[in-house]
C-alpha cells in the first residue's frame, strides 16, 4: 500500500506547478526517455517534466529517504525516541560550511562540498570526544554531539555576523531554511551516490538493530560487536544525514517524525520498520514539496513546512503516548 501511495505521488508530482502538465502527458514524457513514444506533448512540457521537475522529484525521494532511515537507526541505537538524525552535530557542522562558502562567494559545487566536508567534520569530532569520556559510551556520544552542534551553532552564528547584510546574510539564511529549488541532475547523482549507500548498508543490517537495542550487555552477550556496528550505524547515518543537507539544507523534523509514524504502523522491530520509514519519508517529503510549490505565488521553503506541519504532529503523538516503542 506504501509502494502504491508513492508511485501515485511520484505521478502527480510532476503534473502539479505553476505549469502543470496532464497526467497523461507525464507519463508519455517518462516513457519516451525508455521506448519509442508517439510524441504528442509539447516540447516546453518535456522541458518543464525532464529538466525541472524530475531532478527535484528524485531528491525529495531521497532525501526524505535518508533523513527518515538515520532518525530511525539513531532512535533504535540510543534507544531514545527524540533522537534526530542532527543529534551527533552533522546539521550545524555542515551549516557552517555551506555558510563559509557564501561568505567567500563560492560556487554552488564548493558550498556543497564543504557542507559535506563539515559535516563529517562535526561527526568525526564528535566521535573522538565521545572516545575519551568514561562511562556509558552512548549517552557519552549524545552528550559529546549536544556540545558539538552547539560549538558550530556559535561558529554559524559568528559568520552570519560579519556577512554581508545585503547579499551573503539573506542567502545564509534562506539556504538554512531548506530547500530543493536549485537541485540539479549532475549534483543530485554526485550526492545520491553517499545517500543510496548509506541507505543500502542500514537496510542489511537492519536486524542487529534490534539486539542492539537490547542494550550494550544484552547484544555482546550474543555475540555482537557492538563497538563495531555502532561505528557503522554512525557512519552511515552520517554520510546520508550529510549529503542530504549539502543539496538541501535544513530541514527539519522529517527524522524525528516519520519515525514513530513507521512505529504506530508496524511497530518497533527493525526488520520492517526501516523499510516502511524509507517509503514514508519518501513519500512524506515529496508530498510537502508539492505543497511548497503551489500553495503560494511564491516558493515557501520546505523547511519552513515541515517544522510547522511536524511539530504540531509530535505534540500530538506525545499526547497519544509513545506507540509502538516498547
């Protein structure tokens, strides 16, 4: 049912805009690029379908599906369920790089590659701090990411301050406030290469979340090795949370949400619960792009949606306790 609901979406997508295009058109366009066609459209709607829509289709596709998968991996490796995909400090450490970027006018291409590189960044020291303090290691990796967003929050901060108040100050911000309008083809399978294979690799190891979940005696007592598959589960939250911000921004919620959607419908085992998260955020971030693109004359941020459509949602479901977690 989640495969149908996303393939209707995926369709509609492309139909609904300031130009929209009837459906059947859309699906002769898609089908023209794999077998011979009767060409009965024209040519400023392929126009509109192949270069515009379809690149930001496939990124809301994948960056709902990468921020939904880490959320729900960090949830079931801290075993707490208000961990977000930005809890290890990736966010704020790749905010400061693409904040870099336009303060020394760079291009496109280098603010997406320094936002990923400060992303991994802020991970990277996170991990090595989290090291040197005794005791639990996970809550000593929460604690080490809390301090660690925080220090490139200030970092954020202090750029956003001496930038240039007229040019580089308002692209900073619109840039934090997400959004999948300049996503590119070329860019988007640079960045789908991290974000596919991190997705990959959390979809097979997908059970031994649920032992680690068991806690850190529990899973060593059968027998895994716990300080390895931690250091995967992190890694590969990492490079998707990273790569998904590098070409979108901030956006926020989607990791934290979809979640405990996923929960109220299949429950808290791993096996399946990833698998529905990915269609889901998938779908969900598509859905709320849609939105972004007709609900106003202008083009709202899709971050600016998702926390005002997520919060409330969250409420809500604290309101309803939390299903499906224990």
């Amino acid at each position: 049912m989640l495969l149908i609901i996303l393939a209707v979406v995926f369709v509609l997508s492309f139909a609904v805009g300031r130009y929209p295009v009837p459906a059947g058109d859309v699906l002769k366009i898609l089908l023209s690029r794999v077998i011979p066609v009767h060409k009965a459209w024209a040519d400023i709607e392929a126009t509109v379908i192949i270069q515009i829509r379809l690149p930001r289709i496939l990124a809301a596709l994948l960056v709902g599906s990468s921020l939904a998968i880490a959320g729900a991996s960090f949830q079931g490796l801290f075993r707490n369920p208000l961990v977000s995909p930005d809890i290890l400090g990736v966010s704020s450490g790749a905010s400061v790089g693409a904040a870099l970027s336009i303060l020394l006018n760079e291009t496109r291409v280098v603010m997406q590659v320094l936002a990923f590189g400060f992303g991994i960044v802020a991970v990277g020291l996170t991990y090595l701090v989290s090291k040197k303090v005794r005791g639990n290691p996970t809550l000593s990796l929460i604690l080490a990411g809390v301090a660690m967003g925080s220090l490139f929050s200030s970092f954020l901060s202090l750029i956003k301050y001496v930038a240039d108040p007229l040019n580089q100050l308002p692209a900073i911000t619109y840039w934090l406030m997400g959004s999948l309008a300049s996503v590119s083809m070329d860019n988007l399978m640079v960045a789908s290469i991290p974000m596919l294979g991190g997705i990959v690799v959390l979809l097979l190891i997908r059970w031994r979340l649920n032992v680690l979940a068991m806690g850190e005696e529990e899973a060593m007592t059968l027998g895994l090795d716990t300080n390895l598959l931690r250091g995967v589960i992190v890694v590969c939250c990492t490079v998707v949370t990273a790569a998904s911000v590098c070409i979108a921004g901030t956006i926020s919620w989607v990791g934290l949400v979809i979640p405990h959607i996923g929960r109220m419908l299949v429950g808290p085992n791993h096996k399946v619960l990833l698998p529905v998260t990915v269609l889901l955020g998938a779908t969900y971030l598509l859905f709320i792009d849609d939105l972004v693109r007709t609900v106003y004359i202008v083009e709202i941020p899709i971050g600016i949606l998702t926390s005002i459509i997520g919060a409330p949602f969250f409420l809500y479901l604290l309101n309803k306790g939390q299903w499906g977690w224990a």
